[in-house]
C-alpha cells in the first residue's frame, strides 16, 4: 500500500480535517492544529506530503522520526501540529487495514469507556452556575470553568479576586460534590494571582488548576504546584515528550494535558503518558477544536492506566462521522469500527467548510486599552 495524496479541510470551530488517500482506496482521517493559522498548517502538510507520497502509511514511526528530525528546529508548533494529523491518518490507515480500532493496536485497553468533560462558559456567577446545571442535566459529572471571562491584571483587587472565587462557589453549590469541577485560568492570571486565587478556591475542592501561567514559565509552575492543594494541569501548548520532559522530571504539576494535535500524535502522546505515570503524574487531554482529535485521544487514553480525564466530551463528531462517538453518563465509549472509526461524509464535511481568517485570542483592558493575555 502506498500513500497518494494528502487533504487539509478547514472547518467550523477552529478545526482543520486531513484526509490521506492511499492506491488502495483506504482513506485516513487525522486532525492537525488549527487555531488561526490553518494556512500555514495546511502548508506545512503539503511540505511533508512531497517525503511522504509513494511511500507505506504503516511505516508509522520511521515516518515520524524522518519528519520530526529532519527539521532545522525541531519543536516548531506549525510542524509538529502538521505532523501530529498526518500521524493520526496513518494509525487511521493502519487499523482499517487490519480490521481494528486503534487502541487495540496499541497494546489493548485499559479501561472499558474514557471519561470526559466538557467546557461552559457565563459571565456572572448565576449565569455559569446555570450552564453548569445545564451540562450536569446533559450527562457530565464533570466541567471545566473559566477563572473569569475578561482579563486580569498582574495584581487584582480585592472585588476582582472575590468575583472570581463567587464564580466559583456559585457552580460548586450548583453541581454539588458529586460532580468534578475544573477551573481554568487560561494564562490569564500572573503567578502572584495564581497563587491567590488557588489558595482562595481551595474549600471547593477543583478537580484541577488549569494553566496558572504561561508554560515557558516552570519555575513559576513549580512554586505554584507546591503552594496549594488544588491539583495544578497544564501542557495543552507543549511540543513532544522533549517538551514535557522538565515538566515531569521534576514533577512540577499533578495532571499533564498534552494536545494530541500538537503534541506529536498518537504514539508521541502514548509515549509522554508512559513518562509521567514513572512519576504517578496523572494525564487529561487538552481538545479544543475538532472531533477527530476527541477520538484520537479517546483511543490512546482507552490504553494508559494514568488517564484521569479528557477533554471534549461535547465534540462527538455529530452531523459529520457516520457514527458518532458514543456518550453516557458522562464517559465515551471505546469505538469499535476499524481505525480511528471516525468515516465521514463528504457533503457534511463540504457543508462544514470554513475557510475564514479570524485572529481569535485577542484580550484588552478596557481601562487603558493596553494588551492582555487571553
């Protein structure tokens, strides 16, 4: 079997679908990051695409290190995202070949069904506690929360930090203590900030402390993880087990989150697994975009026993695979169907088209109308 030819699809929801076409009629399904830049990453596929056609989709890990090592700089997000979906096609490939899911491929489940929340949003605490409610009556029995929902300053005052925690307390007291609650601060909050505010919401007992700074900062991370009880996650923005590797030796959060559309794919993020459950680190999938993603993650983590969660839980591939992923009470089922079982429909995936340049991401203080983080 050789590979023919590659597609990038950009599609509503800041996702980007990559189908590998192959002289056998297999097609693999793979979701690069997409983000704002889709063009580039569109690009960067087409670049490998000329290494790659002619040559055996199942030749997985040779192609990964031939592609990854062969960059001047290696850890080059647009790169490593491109390489990331075109990875995901080739397990997809691999599995339909062979008439088997992926996580059987590797090595066999662990668990039965993968875990998953989803993300709400709301501005005043009555209207997150709402959306909580709302998510909760939908089948989660976990969320994940936004800190606050416009920026913050370095050092906030006393009203701002209540309004943050009353957010808080108000889901907490929404949900009850049978359903986990996350909080994400987004990178928006300084370490000084950080730190305040997680020691603040400690009572409410979060499942986990979403990126409380930004990840070239592990010092911060470190000081941080140590000054609460409030588990702190991060790594949605870290490239390959190189990447995480300071993270976890030095074991400087509780819950790594590594994107499987920027990591590395599949196998990287297996591999980055087995590095922190060395340490008793706990993983949680960062999924933001598209459904292929989701169920990319939902096979690796079927196979890795320190999986805690993952992210996504909304994005199930309705009204574009041809069968869904399956949801019930609050976990996703392991898919049976060959590869990643994510077969869609061409005109769902025409009809989901978006090829619109928007920068998202962009933060002001309405005060001095100076940048801020988002």
């Amino acid at each position: 079997m050789k590979i023919t030819a590659f597609e990038t699809i950009p599609i509503q929801g800041r996702a980007m679908i990559l189908k590998m076409h192959t002289d056998e009629g297999l097609i693999g399904y793979g979701e690069p990051m997409n983000y704002e830049h889709w063009r580039v990453v569109a690009q960067a596929v087409a670049d490998m695409a000329e290494y790659l056609v002619g040559k055996d989709p199942l030749q997985i890990e040779d192609h990964w290190q031939a592609l990854y090592r062969s960059s001047y700089s290696r850890s080059m997000p647009v790169m490593v995202s491109a390489l990331s979906g075109i990875e995901m096609a080739m397990w997809d490939v691999f599995g339909k070949s062979v008439g088997m899911p992926v996580w059987k491929l590797l090595g066999g489940s662990v668990r039965n069904r993968v875990r998953v929340y989803t993300g709400i949003g709301g501005g005043t605490p009555a209207e997150v506690a709402e959306n909580a409610r709302r998510a909760v009556q939908s089948g989660f029995r976990a969320i994940k929360m936004l800190a606050t929902d416009h920026p913050a300053r370095f050092v906030e005052t006393p009203d701002e930090i209540d309004g943050m925690v009353a957010r808080v307390a108000a889901v907490r007291e929404a949900v009850g203590g049978m359903v986990d609650l996350a909080v994400d601060l987004h990178r928006r909050l300084s370490p000084t900030m950080a730190l305040i505010f997680m020691k603040e919401i400690e009572p409410f007992r979060p499942l986990f402390a979403e990126e409380p700074c930004h990840p070239e900062n592990n010092e911060a991370l470190l000081m941080l993880s140590r000054a609460t009880t409030v588990p702190v996650a991060t790594g949605e923005r870290h490239l390959t087990r190189w990447g995480f590797r300071e993270l976890i030796e030095r074991e400087m959060c509780a819950i790594l989150q590594p994107d499987i559309r920027h990591c590395g794919g599949i196998l990287e993020t297996k591999k980055i697994a087995a590095m922190a459950e060395i340490h008793n680190m706990a993983i949680a999938p960062h999924n933001a975009a598209g459904p292929v993603g989701v169920a990319a993650s939902i096979h690796v983590m079927a196979t890795v026993p320190n999986c805690v969660i993952c992210e996504g839980g909304h994005r199930r591939g309705e009204g574009l695979f041809k069968t869904p992923l399956v949801f019930k009470d609050g976990y996703i089922e392991l898919p049976t169907a060959p590869g990643l079982g994510v077969d869609m429909d061409d005109n769902a995936l025409e009809a989901l088209r978006d090829e619109t340049f928007r920068l998202r991401g962009m933060f002001w203080h309405k005060d001095d109308g100076s940048f801020a983080d988002y």
